[in-house]
C-alpha cells in the first residue's frame, strides 16, 4: 500500500478547519478504496503561529484520527516555511500541498494521484481556467504578474498556477534540498524541472472566513518572486542609465543649436526642477533595486532556520530547520 501525504499550511483558519477536515476524509476515502493500488493518507497540519483557536482545532482532530500530524511555529514564518516544514516531514509516496480555505479542492487529489500513477508525469499541478469571484483589478494585475514572471524567469509558471500539487518523492526531496531561506515555491517548481501534468479547473470561492492575503501582501510576494528568480532588474538599470545619458545628451544638443541659432529658449525653474526630480527618483529606484538583492544575500549569510516550532504532534518531527 502506498502513502499519499497531504501537507495544509494554516493561519487563523479556526473557522476552516473542520469543514476542511470532512473533505479530506472523503479524498482518504477514495484513495483508499480505489481500483488497482490502495492508498493510505497521512494529514499534516502546520499552524504557522496562529492567533485564534487553530492550534486547537487541530488537536481536537488528532484525539481522534491518528493520521493527523501537526507542527505549530513559535511565530508567523509565513506561507513558503510552512510549506517547506511540511515536505521535511512528509513520509508519503507522493506529498501535495494545498491551502486549508478550499479554494484548492481535496476532491481533485484522487484524480491527481491517478494521472500521476499513469508514469508519464512526475507531477500534477493544479491551474485556475476562470477567476470567478475575484475583484476585476486583482485578476488584471495577477495575469500581469504571470505574463511578468515567464519573461524574466528561467522556469515555468502557467497563468493562474496554484501552490497546489502532487509530487512524486523524489521531486520533494529535491525541493528540500533547495534550502535558500528566501523561497518562491511557484519558481522552486518550474526551476527543477521534472515532468509536470497542469490540471485545469474552475475557481472555487472560500468556504468560510477571509483571505489572509491583501492587495499589498500580494505585491511584495509577487516582488519576491521576482527578485528571487531573475537577474533581470540589476541588468535593467545599466541600459535606464544610457538611455538617460543619451536623453541628456540630445537635449543639450539642442539647447546648444538653438542657442547658436539666436532663437529664445525658455528653459524656467520648473522645467529645471522635473529634470533633477526625474533622475533623482530614477537613481533611487535604481539604489533600492540593488539594495533589495543585497539584503536577500544578507538574509541567506546568516544561515538561519526556516523555521521553528515550539510544539509538534510527534517527537521524530523535525521542530527546527
């Protein structure tokens, strides 16, 4: 019998937790009585220092399914630790990852898990079609993200790419081998390679409560995608900085024709004070740019821990990693 492990990072989903729960045992249910291989399922929880009753929740799950496990940080590491922590502790033949609002549905693992035994793939990623529910602007600037991000990186993010997938054991271990503390699982996915399957399938709304990410949470992890994946930025700023000299260059060009062809030229303090504004911002961008890919090897020269729990449901968990 082989072992699928489903790893669900958590923060503040109190309210999830339960009605995430029935499914997943639906989706244990199918895998296990499904045709030609039978599956066992093991459930890790990772409570990514929640401030409501998430933790408790979990427990109260784990009094009575032993196939719950679960890891609770000593603070809020964020999404991508509590990814990592659950592939570091995933036993399972296969591992998927998957959000606890349901808007990556347990029912498709089955499915997921069938394509993936058929040996031609390695993985099976799941990829919105639709952004039914969405704000307008919010899906604009999501496509635009994606357009973004296959110019400039070297991997392969389909438009609407989820975090949530199946991977075959040897593609987690990669990933855990991948241990930069600044992490960007969609392009830790595409950069490794492997042969993946795109599951497509309607947008599905969250089940209860609110999404925990804002518009400018999105912006800054949609940055750190970026920064984390392309040199691309640090090579633009050389090519901004010609353009600009070049631009100095013709307009001097003309200031002096015109002034050696006797013809008035209005050249006031506004027009003086745009230009120093322009390429003072310019060089601040520029400044901050440099300084962003500085501070992420700063981050990783301190070799610090990815995460740390202060509570895990069994001993052989690793708490600190």
């Amino acid at each position: 019998m082989k072992k699928v492990t489903l790893i669900i990072p958590c923060y503040n989903e109190e309210e999830m937790i339960h009605l995430l729960y029935k499914e997943l045992c639906v989706a244990a249910e199918k895998l296990h009585n499904m045709e030609d291989i039978q599956y066992e399922t093991e459930m890790i929880f990772i409570d990514d220092g929640s401030k409501d009753k998430t933790l408790e929740c979990i427990k109260e799950l784990r009094e009575h399914d032993s196939r719950i496990r679960y890891l609770s940080f000593s603070r809020n590491f964020g999404k991508e630790a509590a990814m990592y922590a659950g592939f570091c502790n995933a036993s399972g033949d296969y591992a998927a990852v998957m959000d606890a609002d349901m808007q990556d549905p347990p029912s498709l693992v089955p499915e997921m898990v069938k394509i993936i035994e058929s040996g031609d793939y390695d993985s099976v990623a799941a990829r919105r079609v639709s952004r039914k529910g969405e704000m307008v602007i919010r899906s604009c600037f999501a496509r635009l993200f994606y357009k973004i991000m296959n110019k400039m990186l070297d991997s392969d993010i389909k438009d609407g790419a989820r975090d949530f997938r199946l991977m075959k054991r040897e593609m987690v271990q990669v990933i855990i081998e991948m241990k930069e503390y600044n992490r960007f699982s969609k392009g830790i996915f595409g950069w490794i390679g492997f042969r993946t399957y795109w599951y497509e399938y309607e947008n599905v709304e969250r089940a209860a409560g609110i999404s925990k990410w804002n518009f400018l949470s999105l912006i800054r992890y949609s940055l750190d995608g970026i920064l984390n994946f392309s040199w691309v930025p640090l090579a633009v700023i050389p090519i901004l900085g010609i353009i600009c000299v070049l631009a100095a260059l013709v307009f001097g060009m003309v200031i002096l024709v015109r002034k050696g062809s006797g013809t008035e030229f209005a050249f006031g303090w506004e027009v003086l004070v745009c230009i120093i504004a322009f390429f003072s911002g310019l060089q601040m961008m520029c400044i901050g740019m440099v300084g962003q890919y500085i501070s992420k090897i700063y981050q990783e020269s301190k070799n610090r821990p990815h995460y740390i729990a202060r509570e895990a449901s069994d001993e052989d968990m690793k708490k600190i990693l």
